[in-house]
C-alpha cells in the first residue's frame, strides 16, 4: 500500500557527492524502517543504508562515514547523501520501506560513478 519514488541518481565524478531522495505515498510513514539498497550487475542486492522510527541508523563498512541517511517524516521522505563517491558505488539504488515483515519497493534510481 506504500509507494515509493526515488529520484537524484545520475552520473558523477569519483570524490563527487550525490543526494538521493525518496518519496512516500500513503498514511503511516513515520512507522517504517526506511533503507537504501543497491544493486549493481552481477552481484548481489545489498543494503546501504537504513534509519528507524527513532531514527538509528546503520551503514555497511563500504559506505560509512561517507553516506547519511536522513527522514523527514513531515515530508514523507528519506533521503541518501552520497559523499566521497567510487567507482565501486555505481549501481541502482532502491528505496525500501519496512515493518512487521512487510517490504515496499521503489522503481530505482541509477548512480554511475566515473571519470
């Protein structure tokens, strides 16, 4: 019952920074456990980033201290800063939603880093 949209993704240099965001429709947003994803060709989706209700958050030795996740639960959003971008990050990345067993998808949005 949740929709969710990502949006920023695009092509950056390496060292470069990108912000990601995505928007939720629906009631009850302020509940969900929101994460990032990625998934590059090949391999594995893995996660990124995740932040709760009371806004803990948790990163992947790949990705911490260079990535944040935030929420602004007034605006239904979740966002991702990229910082210190690598080759290594370039994949889809998908907005997820989460509670009590029930996961919510958004469509992807592609980050490529290169020079």
């Amino acid at each position: 019952q949740v929709q969710l949209v990502e949006s920023g993704g695009g092509l950056v240099q390496p060292g470069g920074s990108l912000r990601l965001s995505c928007a939720a429709s629906g009631s009850r947003f302020s509940i969900y456990t929101m994460g990032w994803y990625r998934q590059a060709p090949g391999k594995q989706r893995e996660l990124v980033a995740r932040i709760t209700r009371s806004g803990s958050t948790n990163y992947p030795d790949s990705v911490k201290g260079r990535f944040t996740i935030s929420r602004d639960n007034a605006k239904n959003t979740v966002y991702l800063q990229m910082n210190s971008l690598k080759p290594e990050d370039t994949a889809v990345y998908y907005c997820n939603a989460h509670w009590v067993g029930n996961d919510y998808w958004g469509q992807g949005t592609q980050v490529t880093v290169s020079s």
